[in-house]
C-alpha cells in the first residue's frame, strides 16, 4: 500500500469510528437529550452525498467508510427522533 492510501485509510477509519462510542452510548442510555438533531440530520445528508460521490467514483475506501458513518449517524438520529416523539 503506497503511502498516500495508507493515510487515506487511516483517516476513513478514525474518522468512522469516531462515531462508534456515541453510537454505544446512546443505544445503552436510550438517552439523547443532549444530541443535536439538526447536527445529525445536516451530516447524515452529507455523509450520503459523499457515498453518492464515492459509487460514481468507484472508490471503494469512500464507499466502505461512508457506508459505515452513514449507518452510524443515521441510527443515533434515529434515537434522536425516536426520543423525541416519547419526550
């Protein structure tokens, strides 16, 4: 692996797990009071146009990575909305 993928990967799967412990965090809780829903909302629409542009690309490392942060954003704000409708 040339050193240019090596940073790539590194940075797609930090970037990706860093999402991992407020995924965790929230599904034990079930707590989201202190989440930004509008924050999760904006990224998760980003995160799929950035898997849009990772499929047109064929970029693999942007697909898997955006894949992953796409699954993840997406069922915080899936909390997110969820406690909503109970609070």
């Amino acid at each position: 692996m040339d050193p240019i993928s090596l940073l790539g990967f590194i940075a797609c799967t930090l970037t990706t797990l860093a999402f991992l412990p407020q995924l965790i965090k929230v599904i034990l809780e079930k707590r989201t009071r202190d989440i930004s829903r509008n924050m999760y909302l904006v990224l998760s629409v980003g995160v799929f146009f950035w898997l849009c542009y990772g499929v047109l690309k064929n970029d693999f490392p942007i697909i898997l990575a955006n894949s992953f942060t796409l699954l993840f954003t997406t069922t915080i704000l899936w909390y997110k909305l969820r406690s909503k409708e109970e609070e």
